[in-house]
C-alpha cells in the first residue's frame, strides 16, 4: 500500500506537471533534444528512507551542480584558507556564466558561477596515480553512492560550444587566479559538467550534506563536517545564482541547479531533495523544480526557519 508521503508526493508531481513554462537547455546541441516532459522527484532521509515519483532513473547530465561537490573537494584538499584565497564567497548577483572577478586580482565572487567552479577545479591535482577528473568523479560517486560516469557526447558537445567557459579560463590565467595550463582545466570542467546522473542519486548527494558529509547508505563518511559546511553556506548564498534571494525566500534551504534540469536542496541534519525537470527559467534553473522545491518547503516545513 501506498504510505501517505508517497501518495502526497504523487499528487504534488501531478499538479505540477501541468506547469509547461520554459525551455530545455540549447546551448549544448547534445542536450537539446531530452524529452521535456521528463519529470522526477525524490527525497532521501538521512536515515536512509527514499521517497520517489516519476522519472527519478532517467540519467540527463549533473552540470552546474557538480559545483559544489568539486569546490567541496578542493576544500577537502587544500583547507579553507588556500581555497578562499583564488575563490570568494559573495553572491555575485549575476548569471551562472557572468565575468565576476574582483578588479585588480581577478578573485572570482564565488565557486558556483562558472568562473569560480573553472578555479575550483583548477585547484584539484591528481593524486597517488589517480588523475584529476577521476578524483572529482569518485568524490560524485561517493556521495552518491554508486559509481557515476562521463557522457561522452555531451563532454564533445561542450567541447565544441563552451567558448566562453574557455574565454573566462583564459581570463583567470592572466590573473594568475588558475596558475597552470587552462585548457585541461577547462576540459575537465566539461567532464565534469558531463557525468550522468539520475534524480535518486542526486538526492543521495543532498542527503550526504544533510547528514554531514555521511553518505546515509553506504554509511561512508566521504567529506569532512568543515568542507560540507562551507559548501552549503556558498549554496545558500550563491546556488540560484542571481535567483538567490528569492529562493531562500520562498524555500528556505542550501540548493543548486544544473541546466541539465536538476535541482538540490539540502535541509542539514534531515532530508536532501532532488527535482528532475528539464525545461528551465531566465536563470537556467529548472521551472519545475523551483515550483516543486517551494512546494515541499511550505507543505513539509522545511524552509529552515520553521525545520528549527
Ligand atoms: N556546462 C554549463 C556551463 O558551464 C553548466 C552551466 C549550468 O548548469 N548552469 O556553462
């Protein structure tokens, strides 16, 4: 029988699928012609307990929400201290790919714009024979708990369009804000913007900073508590990008979006929630998973003032 969460669910997934507003990402021709009508969502518990409805197995790519996973590592790696001194903690207040360094030194506002997530990568070295990119996708795999891989057309795609992702690598050269060669930087940005993922495993992600770096499944402490809770101070302040403020308005909780139509939010100590939606807003965040995520939030309690 269904339990009463699951029923609830499926008639939030219902409702919510008569929003039709927005439009798939077009940037990356790979990505352009996902169906946009895919549409999951998924709670975990940190305890352990997975709640889902509708699409949550279809795999589309982590994109932008790969940001804070990989600046949590570099955290991880380097301290906090190092790690501050290329990449700020301001929300910029601007879109996803906009040049927000500071004047003079070039410090990108912070590592969820594309900007600080390029420096943020850049700072990841390999490490007892593993290479760079592998590292930052077993860090994916451990949070979510099973093991995650690249697309590779969409990794080409990216390769082939990503010109000002490249531009502003470039820039942050001359800065001297990433000091080595860009371009296996910016190649390993468009990998990891490429690993595939599917709604049940970004929850587990959300989950695993809920639960303090503690992946609830496989019981693995795969992030120390500092770095996780620097990275879900940065997503509340900086996730939604110039969509912010409004978002931790009306729900309350550390998030990040992806153009590949995901959506996390993180209520520390007790749930991550994932969205799955393609079509996205002016700020490249999925239409449906705001709608859904404020949903929850209001019925759920779980905009932190009131989760308190
Ligand atoms: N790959 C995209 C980019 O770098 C990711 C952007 C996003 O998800 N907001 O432009």
């Amino acid at each position: 029988m269904e339990s009463p969460i699951e029923g609830y669910l499926a008639r939030i997934h219902r409702e919510i699928s008569e929003l039709k507003d927005g439009k798939p990402y077009s940037t990356i021709p790979a990505m352009a012609n996902v169906n946009p009508d895919n549409f999951g969502i998924c709670l975990t518990t940190v305890d352990g307990y997975v709640y889902e409805i509708g699409d949550t197995r279809e795999e589309f790519s982590i994109q932008s929400i790969s940001k804070p996973f990989t600046y949590g590592l570099a955290l991880a790696d380097l301290g906090l201290d190092k790690v501050d001194e290329k990449v700020d903690v301001e929300p910029s207040g601007d879109s996803f790919n906009e040049i927000s360094l500071a004047e003079g030194t070039g410090r990108p506002a912070n590592a969820m714009i594309n900007a600080g997530a390029l420096t943020a990568t850049s700072l990841i070295k390999a490490s007892g024979g593993i290479t760079r990119i592998k590292r930052i996708v077993n860090t994916y795999s451990a949070f979510a708990g099973r093991e995650l891989s690249i697309d590779e057309e969409i990794f080409a795609s990216e390769l082939e369009h990503g010109h000002r992702n490249r531009a502003l690598a470039y820039l942050l050269r001359s800065f001297n804000i990433i000091e080595n060669d860009p371009v296996p930087v910016i190649e390993d940005y468009f990998r990891q913007c490429s690993v595939l993922v599917n709604c049940l495993d970004l929850s587990l992600m959300a989950a695993t900073l809920a639960n303090s770096g503690r992946n609830p499944m496989t019981g693995k402490q795969v992030m120390e508590i500092l770095p996780v809770e620097r990275v879900l101070s940065v997503m509340t302040t900086c996730g939604m990008y110039d969509d912010a403020g409004s978002w931790i308005s009306t729900v309350g909780m550390p998030a990040k979006s992806g153009v590949g139509g995901g959506t996390i939010s993180v209520l520390p100590g007790q749930v991550g929630l994932a969205v799955y939606s393609p079509p996205l807003d002016e700020h490249g965040s999925s239409v449906r998973g705001i709608a859904t995520s404020q949903r929850l939030s209001q019925d759920m309690e779980l905009h932190f003032v009131r989760a308190a």
